[in-house]
C-alpha cells in the first residue's frame, strides 16, 4: 500500500497529542507552517553565513564527508548566529510539547543536539540511508525497542519539491525488529516541504536528504537536533556561546544549550551538569552577583 504523506500531516494549531499519535505511528510527522512566521527572518540573519560558505564539510575525517554531502553546504552553529533562532525557535511552544511528550519516558530534559543549515546543491546524489540514532551506536542493537533518545527537526527555509532533495524517509521503519536491515532507497517517501513546514522525526526512522536532480534550484533546510540530556550532543555549543548571549535566552533555551542544569526529577536519579552539586542557573547568578 501506497503511503501517502497527507495522512502523516497536522497544522501548526493543531495539539501535541495529534502530532504524537503520528510520529508513533509513522515515524515523522509533518507540521504544516509551524515556522512560518519566523523564517524570513532566520533567512535574513544567516543569508552572509550561507552565501560565503562553500560545500562539503572541512573539519569531518574524511570518510564522513561523503555521508555530509561533497555538493551540500552545512552551516553549524546557527544558535550563536541567529538572534530568531534563539528567540523564536527554540522557544517553539507546539515543538517543545511535542518534544517534552516524547522524551519524557526516557528522560527528563534534552538538549540541543546540534542547528544546522543544510542546503543541498543542484547535481548533488542522494546522501546514505541511516537513522539519526547511529550517532549513538550501542541503541542500533535493539531494534524498535530502542529508547528515544534523539529527534529531529528539519524546517524548510525555502519552498522545495522532490527534485531539489527533498528528505526521503521510510514511514514506519522506526517499528522494524533489526536496525541492521539496510533501507531500500525504492521505499522512500520525499516529504515535499513549503517554507516553514516541520518535519518531526524519531531518530529511530530510516532517512536520507534525496538527490537535488535541478539544474539551479539549491535546496535550504535547517535541521535541529535533541537528544536526552544524558547524552553528548554534537555541537559543543555551551563551550562557544558567550554568557553574555546565554542570559538573554529563556530559561527553557539556556536549558536546551547547556547553562542550566539536567535533573533526573520524574525518573530520578539526581543531577547531573553541575557545579559543586549546585544547579548551574543558580551558579552563574550568584558568581556574577559576587563579581559586582
Ligand atoms: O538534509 C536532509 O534532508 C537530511 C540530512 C540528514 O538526515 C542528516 O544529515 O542526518
Ligand atoms: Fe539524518
């Protein structure tokens, strides 16, 4: 049966619960709009940092550069380069629902894994299936009984079709019983995106950015990354982030970026990202009262 991408779709008004019930069903769901009255300006903010970057990924060890994309650009660090990023997208209150319903069994808070422009060039091939759950390999062993524990959000920054490269997924894949079963690119679907579509994924989903098969049509996407806040994220943004930019942020932002604290409440275990056991928020307030 022909899967139909309409009936993994929601609206940006419609509630956490529904978007849920489809990503457990299907892997992903797609949220029509949820950004669209943010991109032009994340648009505007990074367009210098974009226009100036070349393809292909410079600091990868070579054998991952092919799994990058030679014809791809990748803007990392978009949280340090975007005051709307900061402000708008990661205080996404219909994105956070979804993201606190569906870490919850697993852990208590999250991070920002990684934020990263991808924009696949004209002539560029389709990148290799894999589930983002790989960049922690130990889950791979278990198959769909695998906990949660990254997710993705890729956002489309421009209007794009199944020719540009639309991602390609296979709905349904987070449920299979070996994660060693290589995907079949025949049983992909493109999600075909218009600016500020989301499209939220398990990290447990096979995947892949498809082909960009135009002659001059580059396709823009920003993916954000979370994994549970007992994981290392990818980007070692708390370490790049002046405190001065942190303090502006909300404390659900600061939180997902590393300045406040991880605490194992609902499933215990304690705190973890302290200092001196104190919750990191609360050090960073007092150190600089003393300073004064
Ligand atoms: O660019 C895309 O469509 C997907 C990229 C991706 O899945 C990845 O790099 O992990
Ligand atoms: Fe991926």
């Amino acid at each position: 049966m022909r899967f139909n991408l309409d009936d993994a779709t929601i609206y940006a008004t419609d509630s956490a619960e529904l978007a849920y019930a489809m990503y457990k069903k299907h892997g992903y769901v797609l949220i029509k709009g949820l950004f669209k009255d943010d991109v032009d300006a994340l648009n505007n903010d990074l367009e210098p940092y974009i226009a100036t970057k070349g393809v292909g990924v410079e600091h990868m060890p070579e054998s991952m550069r092919e799994f990058a994309g030679r014809n791809t650009k990748r803007l990392t660090r978009v949280p340090i380069l975007s005051q709307t990023f900061r402000d708008e997208f990661l205080n996404n209150s219909l994105l956070l629902s979804c993201l606190d319903t569906i870490f919850k069994e697993v852990s208590d808070s999250y991070w920002l894994c990684t934020a990263q422009i991808m924009e696949v060039q004209p002539g560029e091939k389709a990148q290799i299936l894999h589930r983002d759950l790989e960049v922690y390999p130990i889950f791979k062993r278990y198959g769909k009984e695998a906990p949660e524990v990254i997710m993705n959000c890729i956002v489309a920054l421009s209007d794009y079709t199944e020719e540009m490269g639309a991602t390609r997924a296979i709905p349904g894949s987070h449920l299979w019983d070996d994660y060693f079963q290589p995907g079949n690119p025949e049983d992909t679907y493109p999600i075909e995106m218009e600016k500020g579509d989301a499209f939220l994924m398990s990290g447990k989903t096979i995947h892949g950015a498809g082909a960009n098969i135009t002659m001059n049509k580059p396709r823009r996407a920003m993916a954000m990354g979370f994994n549970v806040g007992w994981l290392t994220p990818e980007e070692a943004l708390p370490l790049i982030m002046p405190l001065e930019m942190a303090k502006t942020m909300t404390q659900r932002a600061q939180q997902m970026l590393g300045f406040r604290s991880f605490h194992n409440t609902v499933l215990e275990g304690g705190s973890l990202w302290t200092v001196d056991f104190e919750e990191l928020g609360e050090y960073f307030k007092r150190t600089e009262t003393a300073a004064n």
